[in-house]
C-alpha cells in the first residue's frame, strides 16, 4: 500500500472511531438531554466542547474517507475503514468508558478482525 493511501487509510479510521468517542464523552458529561425541553438540550449538545470535537473530526474524517475512494476500490475501502474504527470504538468503550466485554462481543470482534485480514490481503 503506497504511503498515501495509507495515511489517509489510518487518518480516517483514527477520526472517525476519536469522533465517536468524542461524542460520547460530551453526552455522558452533561447528564440526559431530555431535561429542558428541545431547545435545550440542543443548545446543550452543540455548546458541549467534546461533541464540537467529534463533528469537526467527523468533518475530517470525512475529506479523508472522500480522498481515499479516489486512490481505492470502495469494497475495500469501506469495509476496511468502518470495521477497523469499530475495533478501536469497542476498546475505546472498555478502556475510557469502562463497558462490559463479554464473551459474545469479543468472539464477535475477533471476527470482524479476521474479516478485516481476509478482506486486505
């Protein structure tokens, strides 16, 4: 894989999964968005810091993804780029966020990683 491809490869899955997870830190922080009706809770969501984060890195994510389809096939780049970043949501979850990984979500995973091996070479 030429240099190129790859930085834009990793650059995408790396904002893509640091967007998710940056919305879910600004959503956890500020408790439910149900209080206060709508305006509210809109305005909580986008004075949040975290969510402007993870929109402006869903933005980039979003030139990378658009630049890497020029350089490779989208049945590579798609599934390649949206399961890896799922990969790195899930260990995001368990480390930062302290969710539960069972046995069926890990057996599930080390799947999609042999689907991602499979898919690449």
């Amino acid at each position: 894989m030429e240099p190129l491809v790859l930085f834009l490869v990793v650059g995408d899955i790396l904002l893509n999964a640091g967007a998710h997870v940056s919305l879910k830190m600004g959503m956890s922080s500020k408790g439910p968005v149900s209080s206060g009706g709508l305006f509210g809770a809109v305005r909580r969501i986008l004075l949040n810091p975290f969510v402007i984060g993870g929109m402006a890195a869903y933005v980039c994510s979003f030139v990378f993804y658009a630049a890497l389809l020029s350089k490779m096939d989208l049945s590579l780049a798609f599934p390649l780029c949206t399961s890896t970043a799922f990969l790195l949501v899930l260990a995001a979850s368990v480390f930062l966020f302290r969710e539960r990984l069972n046995r069926r979500r890990a057996v599930g995973a080390a799947a999609i990683l042999v689907g991602i091996l499979l898919i690449s070479l």
